[in-house]
C-alpha cells in the first residue's frame, strides 16, 4: 500500500484548516504543516491533528515553501493540500482504494482539482494537477506564483477530485506583486510562469501591459499547448477591453493554429458573433462546440458547461432572434436537460410558455 505525507504550507488559516484536516483524517500516514506567519490560531488547532508544524519565514516563493514542507516529509508519496481544500466524503473510499492498489513504480498522480461550482453545486471549473509525487529529491516545485512541479515518469490520471472551497477572500494583489518584486530582482520568468503573469495583468485590468506579455508567450516557441490555447482567451478578453474588438476576433481565431478547436473556446468565438448579431456565425461555433470532445484527462482547465449548457443555451437565443421559436425552444429544453435549476433556462421556458398561452 503506497503511504502518504500530507504536506500543507498555510497562514492564517483557523476558519478553514480544521475542515481539510478532517476530511483526509485517517487516509494519510503523516501530516506536515508549515506555517509562513500565522497571527491567528491556525498553529493552535493544526496541532490537534499532528506534531510535525513547521514554522518558516515567509520569502514571497511558494515554490520555496512547498519544498521545504516537502522535506520534512517521510512518506514514499507527498500529497499537498491548500487550507481552503476538501476531499469530498464521496471521494474518500476512492482515495483508500488508489492507495491499496497504486503501482509502486507510479511517479505521479494527478487528480482533478474542482475549483468553481454552479448554484447547485456542481464543478463548472476543473482542471488536472500533480496530487502525490513520489517522495524524491528531482521532484521540486518551480515559479514562486502559481507554483508546479513538472509531471515525469509514470504518471497515473485519477477521477479523485479536491474541491477548493474558499470562503474568504485573499490578498487580491498578492500574486501581481509577487511577479513584480521578482523582475524587479533581474530575473526572467520562464513561459508558464509569463502565462501567468499576463492573466494576473488582466485581473488587475491592466490590459496593455497584459497584452504585450502574453503577445510574447505566444510568439515564443516554448510553452505548453493548453497554456497557450488559454493565453489566447486571456488576451482575446483584454482586446475587448482596450475596445479592440477586431484583434479579439482575430486573437480567439489564433487559437486554432495550436491545436484542434476547444469548446471552451469555440464558446468565446460564438459569443462575439452573437454579440454583433451574427446569428449564422455564431451557430455554427456553438454547434462546433456541442461537437468537440471533452478531454478530462489533459493538462488544460475545464469548462464543462462549455460542452453542453453554454452552446444550448446559446443556439436557443441564436434560432430566437432568428424567429424560429421552435427551434429555440428545442434547445432551451436540451439546455434544461443538463441543468434543470438553472435560472436562465427556467426564465426562458416561462418565456417561451407565454407565447402558448395567447
């Protein structure tokens, strides 16, 4: 049976790291917590679930702190959690079992990482990362943002999902400022770590500046398919808020010459002809999105509503403004079919229902 330390870098976490703990209780060998300057009583309650608590001085490096915590493991695999992470009670017979009969060979597991939910709370945003990584010293974390150890070896894809359910919100500048303060220091972000800077300028609405970083990502002949893929999104968004609207098109369009459409994005090009009344156009790219297979097992994120929901709900406001309610109606009612709490489709069967009526 493979065994598991559980490694934990945290800080003022006392309102969510009693529920993380609790829902891998008894599923891991050791449990490794390193505190990067708790004020609150983090320390206190994580002392209720191990000894092992770390204290380390905080250098704006997650990767920095995730090794550390990783060395203080003794475990043949390393698992890392964030505070505000769960292991849904569904999940835990899943998890016992991966472990009974894991390959003692397997150098990764990467699992789903189920970061935003739907009203009824449902994953509407998911995506794959390396969860247990063989305990051995060429597996370190790198970029001191959006930190990552490069998947190698033999790796294992699991539908064991965490679901990352945060309830309070953080430093919202953190991340930027991190970014800033390393090429400040000289230093040169290598292309994952220039995806993410450029979505970071975006959050921020800093469109130029976002622009020329992810323009260079794109360019450049390094970096992963997904991400790239995904910059083109990013950059397509900032485009449109420097009201550039035909560089968007154009940017979203780009995207297609990395690989084969991705719904997600065969969404986004739908949505701009939609937008310019552009009914035609915009049917065909929700339709090439209803087409597109959903590859659950890649590196990329995952919309799921993008391979259903969204175009349904979309061809269904398409054929209206086209006249053809029938049509519209049909797909509403597919749309529904996915997600029959949903508010849209709900308001628009009330609308379609009142025609029936007169």
């Amino acid at each position: 049976m493979a065994t598991i330390s559980l490694c934990m870098i945290v800080k003022n976490e006392e309102e969510h790291i009693a529920r993380c703990l609790d829902s891998v209780a008894g599923l891991v060998e050791e449990i490794i917590v390193v505190d990067t300057g708790s004020a609150d009583r983090t320390i206190e309650i994580a002392s209720d679930y191990t000894s092992k608590i770390f204290v380390y001085p905080w250098k704006d490096d997650f990767s920095d702190a995730r090794n550390y915590s990783f060395s203080k493991a003794t475990m043949e695999y390393c698992m890392w959690m964030d505070a505000d992470d769960v292991l849904e009670e569904t999940e835990r017979e899943k998890f016992l079992e991966l472990k009974r009969t894991l390959s003692s060979d397997v150098d990764f597991v990467m699992m789903k990482y189920n970061t935003s939910f739907d009203e009824a709370g449902k994953p509407s945003f998911s995506y794959f990362r390396e969860r247990w990584i063989k305990n051995a010293s060429q597996y370190r974390w790198l970029g001191a943002v959006h930190e990552v150890i490069p998947p190698s070896g033999s790796i294992v894809y699991s539908d064991i999902a965490i679901c990352h359910r945060k309830t309070v919100a953080k430093d919202p500048d953190r991340n930027l400022n991190i970014y800033r303060k390393v090429l400040a220091e000289g230093k040169c972000l290598e292309p994952r770590q220039q995806y993410y800077y450029g979505r970071e300028l975006y959050y921020h609405k800093k469109y130029e500046e976002a622009v020329s970083v992810l323009e260079r990502f794109l360019n450049s002949e390094e970096g992963w398919i997904e991400n790239k893929i995904e910059a083109c999104s990013i950059c397509a968004s900032c485009y449109l808020g420097l009201g550039q609207e035909q560089a968007a098109l154009n940017t979203l369009l780009r995207s297609l010459s990395f690989d084969l459409p991705r719904a997600e994005l065969c969404c986004e090009i739908g949505k701009y002809f939609l937008e310019h009344g552009k009914y035609h156009m915009a049917i065909y790219w929700y339709k090439e999105a209803l087409s597109r297979p959903k590859n659950e097992y890649g590196s990329g994120f995952v919309l799921p509503d993008c391979y259903d929901y969204i175009p349904l709900l979309q061809l269904c406001v398409c054929f209206d403004k086209l006249g053809d309610r029938k049509k519209a109606q049909e797909y509403n009612e597919k749309a529904g079919a996915c997600k029959p709490y949903s508010k849209a489709y709900l308001y628009n069967k009330q609308y379609f229902d009142s025609f029936q009526m007169l």
